[in-house]
C-alpha cells in the first residue's frame, strides 16, 4: 500500500467521525498527488486535484514546498494542466504566506520572461510574510537595475500590500450566544483533555463547549444568515484561565470566516464579548485572527442615593442589567462610532474594541500580517533612502511630564524599539518591544509549529536571548498520542533553535520539568521580558507575559512584541506573617485584602501588579507571581533586595549549569550564554553601577493594596463554590475561605501536591510533616490519595541529596519510574502517597484526573469546572486551592483539618516565611 492508499484509507476513517479529508503537510504525499495529477488517466486525479488546490497546508511545510515547485512549472509552462491555469497558479501562490512561494514568486519576479515577472511582481506586492533571505534578493537586484525589484520596493515602501485591502465595514451586525455565566473558561473552548488535537483544527473543533451548543450555533447562522455569532460570557469574563490559541481557533471555526478558500479550517475575524470583558491574555489571541472582544458591561452594581454599592447578605454588591445580550439578540456594532447598538438604542461606548491599531488587525486579518508589514515598510524605505509614508496608526504615545516610572514602565522604555532616543513612555503608549526569553509548552507547541511554517519562519530570531521547548503538559502519560506528537514537535523546535526538553537524537536523559519553572530560571535579568505559551508564565524576574501559540511564535521568528505598557497596581506589605502560616496564605489573602478594600472590584484585571516582595528568593517568589494568573492580571513584577536578586541569579546560574551538564545546549551556547549574562548582571549590582530595578518614588498607579499580615489568622483556600446559587459567582478564584469556614468535616477525597506554584520548599515540607504524623501518631495512614508531582528533576536531584526523598519514598506507594513511563492515565487511586514525574499532572487536566465528583485539595492554581475533577451525576467536582501543610494534613485526615489538629501537624516545620523588606524599594 502506497502513501496516497494510505491517506485513504485515513479518510474513510475519518468519515466515520464526521471528518473531512485532514489537511496535507508532507511532501511525500503531495508528490504522489502530483504525479496523479500530471497522469490524465489516472483514476485518482480529479480527486487528486482536489487535495492539491484545497487541502495542502502553506507556508514552509513540506507539503507547501511541494506545491510551490509544482506551480511554478505550470506558471512556465514546464507542466499543462487544464484545471490549472497560470493565472489560477499566480493566485494559489498569493494563499501560500510566504516561505517557498516567495522563493518562487522572487525567481519568477527576477527572471527573464518580462510579462510572467510582472505577474509575479503583482503578486508580490501583495504578500507580507518575507525574511532576510528575500529581501536581500530583492535588494541586490534592485542595486543592479531590475525594474520588478524597483516596482516591488516602492509598493512595500508605499505599504500598498495593506492600503489597498478593503476598508473595515462600518456596521456589523451580530447575534449573541451566551456560552455560560460567570468567567468563561478557555477549558470550556479547547478542554485540556483534548489538548492531544489541537493540531487538527477540525478535529479539535469538535470539542468546543458542547455538541448540543454547536447546534445551536448552527441554528443561529442558518436563522441569521446576514450576522456573526458573538459568543458571550454573561456576568463574567470571557476567556480566563490558560492561553490557548486553540481556544480562538475554535471560536473562530464556528462562528469566524474562512481565512482563504484554499486552506480549509483556518478561519479569522471571531467575535466575542464578556460583561466583565475579555481575558487579556485571550484578547491578544483575538487579536491575532482579526477578530473583536467586546467589553459588554451589560450587568452594572446597583448603587444607593449616595451613589455607594448596594451589597447583598454575602456582603457582595448587587448587580442590576443594564440592557439583555440573551441568546438570539440581534445587535450592531458600528466600526465608526464605536458603539454597540440594538436597533437605533445605543447601549454602549465600544472604543477599546476599535483603537486605530485594533482596526487595522482587523483589516488585515490579523495583527502577524501588521507586524511583518510594518517591518517591510522599514526595509523598503530603507533601500530607497526614502522616510517611510506615514500609512499605519501611528504608536500611542503617552509621556507624562513629571511623572515617574514604574517598574513595568522602565521595563517596556528599556527595551522599546522605534521610539525616539530620550522619549520617555508612560502607561497606555502602544510599544513594540524586544523580548529576551521565550517558552513554547507542549500541548500548544504543535500549534507554534504550525503558527511558524504559516508565516514561514525557519531560524530562532537572532536577538532572542534564549528559548525553551518544554514536555511537562504530556509528563504523565506516555501514551500513543504523546509518543505521536512531541518527538516531531521536539525535532522541529530543536532544529528552529530552541532548548528542548527531550533530545531528538536521544543522547541527554528526557526532563518534564513545568516550563514555568525552567523559564524562572534561565530568566537572568530582571529588565528581560518574556513570552511564553501559557497563563502562568509569570516570572519572579523581569516581566512576563502569558500568550496565544502564535504570539509566540511571532516572539520566536522576530524577537519582537507589540503592546499597550500596561497600568500597574502597587503591593506593599506590613505587619508579621505567624510561625504557623505559610507564604500560599499570604497569596490568597492579598486577592481576599484587595476585593474586600474595593468593595469588591478586581483592580489587578489586565495590570500589572508591581509587589515589593524584597526578601523573598526566585523560588518562593514565584509562588506570588504564578498566582497572579488567577488575579486575571496582565502580568506581575517582583521587586527585590539587591542581595536578594544576587542570590536568586546565582540559583539559576546553578540550575542553567545543570542543564548544560546533561547535554542541552546547543550549538549557539545559548544556555552558556544566559551563564555569563547572569555574572554580568551580579557584578553590576555588587558595584553599585545597576542596582536591582525599582520603581521612582513618583510614579503613578491605578490603585495600592497594602496586605496587612497581622490580619492573616488562619489558612486561606481558594473555593470554587459549586454550589453557589448565583452561577456567576461559580469556579471563579475569588471566594477565598479561611480554614475555620470548613468545621472541619468537610470530607477530602484526594490531596495534590504539584504543578508551578510549589517549590523545593514545599516538598521539604511534606517530608517534615509526614515525620511529625509519625513522631505524634505512631504511623502515618492515609485517608485520601495523596498525588505529588514535583515541578523539576533537580528538585527531585537535590531532595535525595539532602535526604527528604527517602523519606517521600519510606511513606509511598509508587514513585514514577522514567524506565518505564506510565502508557495510560490512572482511573483509580488508592488511599496512599503516588511520587509522580515532575510535570504539570492533576492541574493540566488533560491526562491525569481525579476520580469523578471528588473533592479535592490541592496547591494547584486550576479550580475550573471539570480541569482537575470531572463532575459526576448527583455531585460536581470541586477543587480547592490550598497551602502544601492544608493539603498533606486533608489527606491524612480525609477531612479539611480544624486549626488546633493544623497547628499541630506544622509545629517546629520551617514553612515559606516572608517579613517584608525594611528597604525603601524604590529610586
């Protein structure tokens, strides 16, 4: 059986799930369709040039490289094929984005046949997506006279590739869908047990929401032929929680328009809005496709004569409905005025959805094509010694005289490019910037890779400091579908130039470490600013943003971000933390602190939160960063001590040394490289030359939260509240609880101990618990499983080091085994200690699970609905979110512990302790 008989055989495969024919990326394949093509008796041909023309991926897959070299015979009449005019093989080229087909396009453009140039050179105009390797060609021919060049220079000059692409229509009219009350979650969009298909768009799609709300989607088009459906999170915030592209994707593949009808389920331009607006992380993603997110605001706070809040028994404000988005209403949103209306009423001023730069994604089709148009602009007014036209929006830019800098603020000045040299940037100016670290994780990495063959990127940008391809999401389970997809995706991320988590010639030992522990580490520099793919890619060091697969890939092919410098929100601390408390409790109380002195409302949404942690090292600090995610912050910012920051570097150097010891550096030294700028940065802070970063003294932010420590009494714990009757008030990470609230007898079916937010620490202190059980109860049983997946293998290294392994290992029942990884999830647990491989585990959701209907304790930041628990009939899932000591002791004791038994099990234990720093942390 040849390939194409293969391919078959996988169509009818897919029929019976209801599947169109998957899209090609293999040059094998297409070769063979080719041949079939080109042999008119063929019995597969028609069928053959079906798949050539609408079913072959572009960019630089193979597949693409293929079809390119294809078409250019047909365009010099080297093949004839009727279905194929050159005319229809000049438009097939204009869909390809880049890659082969501008090699192409750029032979044909330069060559000697004069009337097929100047159709190549039309096309040409045309596309965006060209690298260094392209333009130099264009360049050199233009140095030596070729008029295409010369023509093809001026349009890019003139920006024509965008100014002569329809104008966004002034109306668009809509139909809503409220996809679910409360914060929608980018898991009810692209579930984390699906993570495996995200490459299969089509596939993937399948799995958004519900079959039943597909349906009625459907109904909705067909009833509303001439609307888009807007998919609502009604009395919440759509898109919270991880960042997922795939999330879009499938937004855009049920209620989008297809991005070019030669490349099937790839669609652009969705639609979404949220009473409380959109997640910034899923905004950004919505900005790639072109799309629109609509902070609806459609449910306001009832307020009293005095203008106060009026609040309900539970102390929290009551909300009144300022006008209905149900199901099936017809709204128009007008591009021009910006404003949201439901026939001639207007309901609401929509301008942050339409700023000239949102506009102009919109456009395009996505902000990647703004991105590398804007470069081309640059490279063509640069080779005609001409001032580029001003033809895009110009950069927001906002200095305030007399102001300050944040931390944030010095961060985004430091490492902006294209402002003016002594321009000085304050909040709310849109800033394209250089990044330093970028982080690709695994069950989104497929998707990088397909983000970076459609705008065909072949090499890591050269001014990325470093990159790192992470295999934690898929640590649990090395089942079928991992061992399909993550040695192709590891192959290919190595080759682009990233340190990668396994090894595709196999010589260094496989590490699953959470990737945002890895970055926290080689994150040197405290000025970096990181991408990563993930939510929680939230650093101790620099500023980190969490972001859509593609966002990171353009990161990785350019070194570049765009974005508004964000307002940032200030946290100071006083008082003295308890002997007993742990820093997790201060964590949560600092969210609780801020909603009750706001009466309510969430100030870190979509800022920056700026803590003046100072005495806390990288690891622990993490805790408060990672956390910040859940605070639906746009990112967070620690500042330190400087002796502090000193030896947080020094921790990482340690680790970096680590990695480099096992083999995975790689030809460019790239981890050796992050080494010798971490000693750098030591001596300039030992020196006095470059001090930690700290914010001016008069700087100004959206609000301050100072967290009294004094106030924090007891264990706090994150409560989902399922059972709220107020469904908005549901799964959110807002209801923070202390221990005393639980009686406790509220019974703990399973213990996690895991995922980013534990450190060594943590595990340290599991160890010194299960001693104290011991030493007070003669055994240690437990009455709940307890899960532990530490977060890296040199935690792992460093524990058995010191002794506390053996301990873990002296109380388990089984202790992962990388000889022999487990080939299927665990369905059943027993009421014992499981030592899991470092990786993300319970909190991902997408391989491993608790039981159906369990409660469960965990140190996780995941408590959506169905992420780590799955609802069961008669009993939803609920996962708690708690500190490491909370969650040994619910496992020992199957129960929420009441404070005398936690106070006791903790006694003499050396928690995460924090004091706030007595330095004045700023300039």
């Amino acid at each position: 059986m040849n390939i194409y008989q293969d391919y078959l055989q996988e169509i009818e495969e897919r029929k019976n799930q209801g599947l169109h024919p998957k899209p090609i990326d293999g040059a094998e394949l297409l070769s063979e369709i080719i041949s079939q093509i080109k042999d008119v008796d063929n019995a597969y041909r028609e069928d053959s040039l079906k798949f050539f023309i609408y079913n072959t991926l572009p960019g630089t897959t193979s597949a693409a490289g293929e079809k390119a070299k294809f078409l250019k015979e047909i365009i010099l009449g080297q093949s004839v094929v009727e279905e194929i005019t050159p005319a229809f093989a000049f438009e097939l080229l204009s869909h390809m984005k880049g890659g082969p087909s501008i090699e192409v396009l750029l032979d044909l453009a330069l060559g000697n046949d004069a009337s097929i140039a100047k159709e190549a050179a039309e096309v040409l105009k045309t596309q965006v997506f060209l690298y260094d390797a392209d333009t130099d060609r264009l360049k050199e021919a233009f140095k030596n006279g070729n008029p295409f060049a010369k023509e093809i220079i001026e349009s890019y000059a003139k920006a024509e590739f965008f100014t002569k692409l329809p104008e966004v229509p002034e109306e668009i009219k809509v139909v809503t869908y409220i996809a679910g009350e409360g914060d929608i979650s980018t898991d009810l969009l692209s579930p984390g047990n699906q993570a495996h298909s995200r490459s299969d768009r089509e596939l993937h799609g399948k799995c958004m929401i519900t079959p039943q709300a597909q349906e009625e989607i459907q109904a909705l088009q067909a009833k509303h032929p001439d609307a888009s459906v807007m998919l609502i999170a009604e009395k919440g915030t759509m898109g919270v929680g991880s960042s997922r592209m795939s999330g879009v994707n499938n937004v855009a593949l049920w209620t989008g328009k297809q991005a070019s009808p030669y490349v099937p389920f790839v669609n652009i331009a969705p639609i979404v809005g949220g009473t409380n607006g959109i997640s910034p992380i899923f905004l950004t993603t919505v900005d790639v496709t072109g799309g629109i997110g609509i902070d609806l605001k459609n449910w306001v706070k009832k307020l009293d004569a005095d203008g106060k809040p009026v609040l309900n028994e539970n102390n929290e404000p009551i909300l009144e409905q300022a006008y209905s988005v149900a199901t099936g209403t017809v709204l128009t949103i007008n591009t021009q005025t910006k404003k949201l209306y439901s026939g001639d009423q207007e309901l609401i001023d929509i301008s942050r959805s339409f700023t000239p730069q949102k506009k102009e994604f919109i456009r395009a089709g996505g902000s990647y094509a703004i991105v590398f148009g804007k470069k081309l602009q640059t490279f063509a007014a640069k080779v005609l010694d001409i001032e580029a036209p001003a033809v895009f929006a110009p950069s927001k830019e906002i200095s305030n005289e007399g102001q300050g800098l944040t931390a944030v603020e010095k961060i985004f000045n430091k490492n902006a490019v294209g402002i003016a040299p002594g321009k000085v940037l304050h909040a709310g100016s849109d800033v394209r910037v250089e990044v330093n670290i970028v982080g690709s994780q695994d069950t989104t990495g497929l998707m990088t890779a397909q983000e970076l063959e459609s705008m065909a990127a072949t090499v890591i940008s050269p001014i990325v400091d470093g990159a790192y391809q992470s295999g934690c999401h898929t640590a649990s389970v090395w089942d079928k579908k991992a061992q399909a997809n993550i040695p192709k995706l590891m192959k290919f991320m190595n080759n682009f130039g990233l340190i990668t988590a396994r090894d595709p010639k196999g010589v260094y030992h496989s590490m699953t470490d959470v990737i945002h522990k890895v970055l926290n580490d080689i994150t040197i520099d405290e000025w970096a600013i990181i991408i990563g793919g993930d939510s929680h890619t939230r650093m101790s060091k620099g500023v980190a943003f969490g972001a859509d697969s593609g966002t990171v890939a353009l990161a990785l092919a350019t070194g570049e971000a765009s974005m508004p410098i964000p307002e940032s929100v200030k946290v100071t601390f006083k008082g003295d933390m308890k002997e007993y408390m742990d820093f997790r409790d201060v964590v949560h109380a600092t969210q609780a602190q801020m909603l009750k002195k706001f009466n309510g409302e969430n100030v870190f949404q979509g800022r920056i939160i700026e803590v003046h942690i100072g005495t806390l090292t990288a690891d622990q600090a993490f805790t408060f960063t990672d956390w910040t995610a859940e605070m639906k912050a746009k990112a967070s910012i620690c500042i330190s001590e400087d002796d502090t920051l000193i030896e947080s570097l020094e921790i990482a150097k340690g680790r970096i040394q680590i990695m480099i010891d096992k083999g995975m550096d790689n030809d460019r030294q790239v981890l050796q490289g992050l080494i010798n700028k971490a000693d750098k940065r030591i001596t300039e802070i030992k020196s006095g030359e470059k001090p930690a970063l700290t914010p001016d003294a008069n700087a100004k932010y959206y609000a301050e939260v100072v967290v009294d420590l004094d106030e924090i009494a007891e264990p706090m714990i994150a409560d989902p509240d399922v059972n709220n009757k107020d469904v908005s008030k549901r799964y959110t990470h807002d209801t923070i609880r202390p221990l005393s609230f639980y009686g406790g007898d509220k019974k703990v079916d399973l213990g996690f101990i895991g995922s980013c937010m534990v450190h060594k620490g943590d595990m340290k202190i599991l160890a010194q618990m299960l001693k104290n059980v011991e030493a007070q109860q003669g055994k240690v049983e437990f009455k709940a499983p307890l899960v532990v997946a530490p977060p890296t293998y040199n935690i792992v290294d460093e524990l058995k080091a010191e002794g506390d392994w053996e301990v873990l290992q002296k109380y388990s029942g089984f202790e992962f085994d990388d000889n022999a990884p487990k080939g299927a999830a665990r369905t059943e647990y027993e009421n014992m200690l499981y030592l899991e491989r470092p990786g993300c585990n319970l909190c991902m959701g997408n391989q491993e699970k608790a039981a159906k209907g369990d409660t469960v304790m965990a140190t996780s930041t995941r408590l959506f609905q169905g992420r780590v628990v799955e609802d069961k009939e008669g009993k939803k899932g609920e996962s708690l979110l708690s500190s490491t000591p909370v969650v040994v002791l619910s496992t020992i004791l199957g129960r929420t512990p009441t404070m005398a038994e936690y106070t006791a099990a903790v006694d003499g234990i050396n928690l995460t302790k924090f004091a706030p720093s007595n330095k004045q942390l700023v300039m």
